[in-house]
C-alpha cells in the first residue's frame, strides 16, 4: 500500500513538472517572437520612409534666363547630389505648370511641391506681411537680408507655415525695383506718375504700392507683360533692373527711372505638409541647398545691378535718377497714415525693422 501511495505523489509530482517546464517554455518563445516581428516591422517602417524618392516640382513665373530661375536648378543639383537622388527636382519656368494666380492655391493644396512666393501674395492670407509689402521698406540688400534670413525672417516664415500649410526656406534678392515706362520720361517725383497706367501684379497689396507711388496701378500678368507693353495696354512697368533686361522688357520701353521703392526678393516656398513627412535629415539638406542657390542668386543679381545701368543707357533708353527722399516719404506716408493698410501690423516690429538699417 505505501509503495502504491508513493508512486501515486511521484507520478503527480512528475505530471506538475512537465507542466511547468511546459509553461516556461512557451511564454518566453510566444513574447520572444513577437518582439521579433515588432522589431522586424519597425525596421520595415524606417527603411521604407528612408528610402521613400520625393519629387519636387518647382513651379516660378521667372524667364529661364532670370539669377533665381537658373536657382532652381542649383538647388536641383545641390539637393540631388546630397541625397543621392533621394530628392529630385522639376524646374517649370515661364508660368508653364501654373500661372501666377493659381501657383499659391496649387502649393497649398499639395497640387505642387514647391514655387516662389513673396509678401504681396502672402499678405492677403497672413495680413501681419503686409508690413512687407511697403514702398522703401528696407534702405537696401543688407537690411533686407539681415531681417528676411536672419531672426526675424525665421519667426516670419514659421507663422506662415502655422497659417497657410506653405513654408518659406529664405529669401532670394531679386534686385531694387524700378520705374520703367514706354514713352521717353523723366520720373522724378510721385507726381511725374499722375496718371501712368502703371502695370502691377494682380493682388491688394500691389495695387497698393502703384497707388501709393502716384501712379494708376493696372494688374496684368507677368507671362502677358511684354505684350501688354507693346501693345500700349500700360503705360509702363515696375521690376528690378536684371529682370528688365532678361525678360527683354528694354526692347518695348524708353526709360527707367531709378526710385528703388522695393527691395524685392522672392521665398523659395515649399507644401508644410510635404516638408514635415520628409523629417530633419533631409529638411537640414533642403536648406542647405537652398543656401548655395541663394548665394549665387544673390551675387549674380548684385553685380548685374551694378553692370545694367549702362547697359539700357546703350539700349537707348533715358535714365533718370529720381529725387528719392520725395519719393520714399510720399510713399511711407501713403501707408502709415491709411489705417486700414496698417490695422494688422506689428508697430514695434517696424521699427525693429527700420532700426536695423546701416
């Protein structure tokens, strides 16, 4: 009977074992495996978005001879290079992939990858930018730069980023705009404007400017221009020296009048949507980049200024040097004493702003 009774515990004690070596080894192979494939599967994840190619469709308004179209390009081979071929860019000059009108709602919609913007086109969504929109807001290229691609042009570019779905990467220097009119006159002050039908782009803040300069402010788009000038639609046109010359602008006009009213840039701008899928590795390579591109574009633009002036001379047309201080505090008083223009600007700011001129 005992021997019965001890080989009944021995088999129950040997049965209890088998179970536990049995639960020992399946729980940690079951939690084992499934670490496994959750690690397997972010592997998957991170090698996917890695190596995910991004096609960047650049859409500009800008003549293919123009320092910040050939940019495009720059950026093109900077970004490729440094990516591998990550990153790809399209270069779709001339309005060809979107005019002027619809490039912005196209970037905003995630239609197109990436354009150039500026702040008359961005003030009608972000009003604060209006502030950048004014006649004579800057003395020259280095107050301009200071502010747009430095702090300020930081806080600048994230608020439209919060506010529009598109980022601006920087600020590209277009060169002073001008007055650039078909007949043979001399502008010297607003009032040799009275009158001039006076080609603008077709948004608020750009009418304005024509308005407060002293002329009658006429929206046409830039891919009609030419022939708007030709065909005597405007009396004349306002854009910085080199793009007068690249977009032949010369070869329908009489005479420049050097009043330097804006100190005109463009923001290479990119779809936010798009910029923060693509993460910090490749962000820091876009703006890197754009940083070459913006170099060139500028110095190009700089030294063509300098180079111009006697070249329209040689065109034939009369050059005219304004009397400026009439002109820029006509302009300046045009908008700060119009409360509606200046009910959404940051006061301080501008006089940050103005301040931080040489």
């Amino acid at each position: 009977m005992k021997k019965q009774i001890t080989f009944i515990f021995l088999l129950i004690g040997l049965v209890f074992l088998v179970m536990g070596c049995a639960g020992k080894s399946n729980e940690p192979a079951s939690q084992g495996n499934a670490n496994n494939e959750q690690k397997n599967d972010t592997k998957e994840e991170v090698k996917e978005s890695n190596d995910k190619i991004y096609t960047l469709k650049f859409s500009t308004q800008s003549v293919p001879n123009d320092a910040h179209t050939k940019a495009i390009d720059i950026f093109k081979e900077e970004i490729e290079k440094s990516t591998n071929g990550q990153v790809k860019v399209e270069n779709h000059n001339s309005g060809a992939l979107y005019n002027q009108d619809s490039e912005l709602q196209a970037l905003m919609r995630g239609n197109l990858e990436m354009a150039y913007t500026s702040p008359p086109w961005l003030a009608e969504l972000v009003p604060s930018v209006s502030m950048f929109t004014a006649g004579y807001m800057f003395k020259d290229y280095n107050h301009m730069t200071k502010v747009y691609n430095g702090e300020i042009g930081k806080k600048i570019f994230e608020q439209i980023a919060k506010e529009t779905g598109v980022r601006p990467l920087g600020a590209f220097y277009l060169g002073a705009r001008q007055i650039n009119l078909v007949d043979n006159k001399e502008v010297k002050t607003p009032d040799d404007l009275k009158g001039v039908k006076l080609r603008m782009p077709d948004s608020p803040s750009w009418l304005f400017l024509g308005q407060a300069l002293g002329a009658n402010p006429t929206p046409i788009a830039f891919t009609e221009l030419y022939m708007a000038l030709n065909t005597g639609t405007v009396d004349g046109q306002d854009n910085p020296m080199p793009t007068v010359k690249n977009a032949k602008f010369y070869e329908v006009t009489k005479s420049l009048s050097l009043t330097n009213h804006i100190i005109d840039t463009v923001w290479p701008t990119i779809n936010e949507k798009l910029w923060k899928e693509m993460g910090p590795e490749l962000q820091q390579k876009i703006y890197d980049a754009i940083a070459v591109a913006q170099k060139k574009t500028d110095e190009t633009n700089i030294q063509a200024e300098k180079e111009l002036v006697e070249f329209f001379k040689q065109e034939g047309l009369t050059v005219t040097e304004p009397d400026l201080e009439a002109f820029s505090s006509h302009v300046l008083d045009q908008y700060l004493n119009n409360k509606e223009i200046t009910a959404n600007w940051d006061m301080d700011l501008f006089k940050q702003v103005q301040d931080m001129a040489d």
